[in-house]
C-alpha cells in the first residue's frame, strides 16, 4: 500500500490548514442523527491533525440538493453528533470557499475543528469543476481524504483537490484499502465470494468480475433461483429473472474457465407465503419446488455443504444476504454461514471482509459483525470495487 500517503508521510503541519473531506451523510429521524457509524470511522483522523496542532476543515455532502441551498440538507444539521463523537466543540462556516471561509480560518486556533456547508450545494462539486477546486483549495494547505464510501464519484472534493493540494489517505480510508488489498488485491487463496442479494442484474458485472479472480462463487438470495432457473430447475413463483438466464448460464460458462467453482442451493427453504414463519414453510430439494411455492431461503444441507468450503478458503469477500433474512425464519441460511465465516477468522484461518448495506445489517443480525477482519460501510463504492472498477477518488490519491 505504498502508493498511498498516509498520515505517517505528514511534516510539522502545527499551524496549517488541512481540508478533510468526511462521510456526514448520516441518516437521520426528526432532525436528529440516528447512527454516527461514520463519524466515529474519520474521528482517528480528525483527532489525530488536530492534535498535531493542523487547523481542521470538514469537508462532506449532505443528500442530494443538486446544486442549490437547501437548509434541510445543510451538514450543520448533523453538528451536534459530530460534536459528541469527538468530544471537541466544532465551528460551523455556511460556506466552502471565499472570504466567509478565509475570516473563519483566521479565527481558528491551531487544533481547532471546523465543519464547511454541504458541497453539493454549488454544482461545481458534482461537475468537478477545476475552477470550484481551486477557490476550496485555496483555504487549504493539506488534503486528506477519509471518505471511501464516496470515492467511487470523480467530485471536486472527492477528486479535484486531490490534484491541487499534497494529499493523503486518512486512517479510515488507509485501513479501507489495506483490507479490500487483502480481499481482492493479493489475498492469500483460495479465495471465496458470497455474493447474495434480490436481483442478478443488480450484480451482473460483479458477478462477472469475480469468476475471474476467487476460486469459489457461492450465490444465494433472490439472485440463485435466476441461476437455479439457468440450469433448468423449476423454481415455482420464487423471485426470478427469467430474462437473465442466458446471463447466468453465460456467466456459469465463464467460471468453468477460469476454474472458478460456482456453488448454487440444492436444498431450500420454500412457502407459500412471504410472511414470518408461515404454515406451508418446508425445507425440500430444489428439483421439488412446487409451481406455487417460493424459494426464500438456502437449506440447511446446503449451509453444510458451504461450511466445508469455507475451511478449505483463507479468504472470503461477503456482499449480500443468503435469503430473505429480514423475515424469519428466512435469516437462518444467512445467519449460520455468518457465524461459521466469524468462527474461521476468530482462529485465524480465514481474512473476512464484508461491504454493502444489506450485508453490515445481516451481519449485525447474525451478531458476528465484529468478528470479521473488516466491514466497509461503503454501499455504492464497495459494490463499484468489487466489479473491478478504479475508483475516481482512490486513484487521485496515488503517489
């Protein structure tokens, strides 16, 4: 990970101003944050410059205003929480760049915390204008960026000031790289994707993209009845893609190739009904569906099966549930291979990373996301990564 500055490639910054684009967009309830998850993932980087004595500029998008003021997506509606997860008093300026910007970095000692307005507020953020950069950057004498859940956008403050100022990965971001490295990057092989989730044509060119780097595909959620139905298994009135057999059959194709073994459900749980543990709820085959019964979830032979394969692996990327795990008892196959994948990295047998909001709340549920070598809360990035994408923001931070 040598490409990358960090904050150990930092001088004497006692004094400067450094320009901190932080993920703020935090979902909220009558005014209020409602989980700060991604303030407390930047708040090492914040503390760490302000303690160097750096004067702190927060830079971060708030909703989608499209270009224009908005005072429900001001960032100073998430001010309090920020405040509370660093434990320092952070100075609000209604502005990003110009002399509002420039009076208010006078006042600021050294080590202090300002939050800037929301960037998507002017549309120089979402064109990357160069012009709109540089008028940010020059308040700034430092970048560091900290917000991999937006790096998959080529924005000003994502991007541009990448290329104007001296920039730096931030902890967060730092700590990003350096596990999707050992994920995806170089990992230590064999090496075994989950990729779960309603829809295949969400996930086609991840799909496509993972066949040529793991060694073992596993695929549940809604997505596995279009592959089921690909190799001709009647799959009764389960969530399926029809159109997208000829897809699934290719990208099977593709997988036999490059000696990537596809693992699909032989065994499943089907009902009659999508509702908590319903009547006609039976584990069967999945030659046996019957035309008006729903495939929700992965069997428990199946789940077996996939445990054996994960001993085998020393490194797993996980991005989606097995089966319909917000109902029960359609959480089980998601759960039980989670706990197992949990299990092997505690021993230390296995590097897990896992990504994608579906995915963190499945985790949480099964209770072991803490156990996994790492979690990105990144949705849209991680997803972008995973297809073997170069993301706009991770690339401009290259030395």
């Amino acid at each position: 990970m040598s490409q990358f500055k960090t904050l150990d490639d930092l001088g004497d910054i006692r004094g400067k101003v450094a320009l901190v684009r932080v993920d703020l967009n935090l979902p909220m309830n009558g005014g209020a944050v409602t989980d700060a998850t991604r303030v407390r993932a930047s708040a090492p980087t914040i503390l760490e410059l302000a303690d160097a004595g750096a004067k702190v500029l927060l830079l971060a998008h708030f909703g989608r205003p499209k270009g224009q003021r908005n005072s429900t997506m001001s960032v100073s509606m998430t001010l309090d929480a920020v405040e509370d997860v660093l434990g320092r008093e952070v100075m609000f300026i209604p502005e990003v760049a110009g002399p509002v910007v420039g009076q208010a970095v006078g006042i600021l000692r050294d080590g202090d915390i300002a939050m800037l307005e929301n960037t998507r507020f002017w549309p120089g953020e979402e064109a990357n204008d160069p012009e709109f950069a540089k008028a940010i950057a020059a308040s700034g004498d430092l970048y560091v960026n900290d917000a991999f859940s937006a790096a998959h956008r080529a924005h000003a403050s994502t991007e541009g000031l990448a290329h104007l100022l001296p920039a730096y990965a931030g902890r967060a971001m730092e700590q990003e790289l350096k596990a999707l490295d050992a994920a995806l990057g170089n990992p230590e092989k064999p090496v075994a994707a989950v990729v779960g989730g309603a829809k295949v044509s969400s996930k086609l060119a991840v799909l496509e993209y993972l066949v040529g780097k793991v060694d073992h595909l596993i695929i549940g959620g809604g997505m596995a009845n279009t592959f089921l139905a690909a190799r001709g298994v009647n799959v009764g009135k389960s969530l399926c893609e029809h159109d997208l057999t000829q897809t699934a059959s290719r990208i099977m194709d593709a997988a036999d190739h490059a000696g990537c073994t596809v693992h699909l459900p032989y065994d499943v749980v089907v009902s009659k009904e999508f509702a908590v543990n319903p009547p006609s709820l039976r584990v069967c085959n999945v030659h046996e569906v019957a035309p008006d019964e729903m495939i929700l979830d992965v069997g428990p032979l199946a789940v077996e099966a996939l445990a054996d394969v994960l001993k085998t692996c020393r490194t797993l990327v996980w991005n989606g549930p097995m089966g319909a795990f917000e109902t029960e008892p359609f959480d089980a196959a998601t759960v039980a291979l989670a706990r197992i994948a949990a299990a092997l990295t505690s021993e230390g047998s296995l590097v897990s990373v896992a990504g994608g909001g579906d995915t963190v709340a499945a985790l949480n549920h099964a209770g072991v996301a803490d156990d996994f070598s790492y979690i990105s809360t990144a949705g849209g990035a991680f997803l972008e990564w995973m297809e073997g994408k170069e993301l706009p923001g991770v690339a401009a931070l290259r030395t």
